[in-house]
C-alpha cells in the first residue's frame, strides 16, 4: 500500500529566505511550500487560480508559525 506522506531531507532553518512555489495551491506544490514554510521561509504561491492560491496561503498561515505564504497571480 502506498504511503501519502512525502519525504524531505532535514533542512536547516530558512528564516528570511524567499521561495516562489508555482503550482503550490495542491499536491506536492503545496506539500513543498507548507514544508518551506515550515523552516522559517517567506513562501510566494504563484498561480491562476486566485480562490485555490488564497485557500492554500491560508492553510500555510494557519499551520506554520516560522514562515509566512501570500499568492502571486498570473494568467498566461
């Protein structure tokens, strides 16, 4: 049976680092930036779907207490 749980590598703490995470409002995108978050890391969730990427930013805001998450919108 499959396991749901994704592996990172310890990581040292990020504080004050930037990521931008495209395609981070499900899944692994998300996984990622939450874990991002995690480590102290200022998450930037780029997309085209506003309603998902503020859904997803908030869930970061709510869970991760070193780190912070906002959206960037785009539509190409």
């Amino acid at each position: 049976m499959a396991s749901s749980h994704i592996l990172f590598l310890a990581l040292p703490k990020q504080k004050g680092r930037v990521a931008i995470v495209t395609g981070g409002t499900r899944g692994m995108g998300f996984e990622t930036a939450r874990h991002l978050a995690s480590l102290g890391m200022h998450v930037i969730i780029a997309g085209n779907e506003p309603e998902e990427g503020a859904a997803a930013v908030s869930r970061i805001n709510e869970e991760c207490y070193e780190g912070k998450g906002n959206q960037l919108n785009y539509k190409l």
